[in-house]
C-alpha cells in the first residue's frame, strides 16, 4: 500500500510539473479556458515564451505595408537593405508607469540579456542588430553602458507605427 501511495504521489507531481502555464498581454497567470477565449474571441494570439512550458498572450496590431527604404536610409542601413536583412526596431515613447515599475524596470543584468537575445535572434533571422530608438530620452539613464539610445529619426517611426500614441509629456 505504501508502494502505491508513493506512485501515485510521485505521478501527480511529474503530470503538475510538465503542464503548460498560460500568461495574458500583462505577464498575469490565467486560465487555459480564458487564454484560449481571448485567442478566439479578442484581438490576440498566443505565442510560446523563451521558457517552453509558458504560453503568452500577445495583443495583434494594426498591419498593412510600409515602403522600407525611407526606414533603412534614416537608421544608415541601406546596405542592409540590399542584402535583404530585415530591422529590429525598439522604440522607447517616454518615461511612464508601464516601462518604470515592476520586477525589471531598474536590473541592468536583465537588459543585458535581453539585448543579448535581440542579438542572437538578429543573427538567426538574418537581421540588422537592433536599433533603439526614443522619443524622450527621459527614463533612459538605466541603460547606460549596455544600450544606445538614439533619437527617433526625424519622427519617422513613431509617425508610421505609433500615430496614436499619447505623449509622454501629457502622462505627467
């Protein structure tokens, strides 16, 4: 009896341990039923994280088709162009409470190593390194000495992807 009890333990620990874990847009643990309800029925799709036993659901925006030349020649990388690499934009709005609280807003060996990544998914998918981009440098000073910042070129990329966004200067 105790040889079965003991298996029985042991099985429900291993099946706990190898199911899957679903997060929503916000990092916040939910329900499979739920994740899937907002995969159906929302305006999201669900992608696997760099953990594999962790499911994120991740909000789909806007698309359509953009000409890339302007976007390439305004970042100096017209012969990434060519050669048909793809960009790797990161785009910084402002300083507010999403990107300045939290568990991460203020570790450097988090940023490093997301950086890192970027780094090794731009080599994998044959991508120009990324490029950080600002809109108001305020709040960046955390990154200094493991990310370049620079300014939004002319405005251009916050004008085409993020013409709704609301100015950091209102949020304060």
């Amino acid at each position: 009896m105790k040889y079965f009890l003991f298996l029985i333990i042991l099985i429900v620990s291993w099946t706990s341990q190898a199911q899957t874990m679903y997060r929503d847009e916000l990092g916040r643990s939910v329900s499979k039923d739920e994740f899937q309800n907002k995969i159906l029925n929302g305006p999201y799709f669900g992608v696997p994280s760099e953990d594999p036993e962790v499911m994120m659901l991740i909000y789909r925006m806007p698309f359509g088709k953009v000409e890339p030349g302007p976007f390439y020649e305004k970042l100096g990388k017209s012969e990434e162009l060519k050669e048909g690499k793809s960009l790797i934009v990161i785009f910084y709005p402002g300083k507010d409470e999403c990107n300045s609280t939290g568990d991460n807003a203020n570790d450097r060996k988090y940023f490093k190593k997301t950086h890192d990544y970027l780094m090794k998914v731009a080599a994998k998918r044959n991508a120009s390194e990324p490029d950080y981009l600002f809109k108001n440098s305020h709040g960046l000073e955390k990154y200094q000495g493991i990310i370049s910042w620079m300014p939004d070129p002319d405005g251009v990329f916050e004008q085409e992807f993020f013409n709704s966004l609301i100015p950091a200067e209102a949020l304060w």
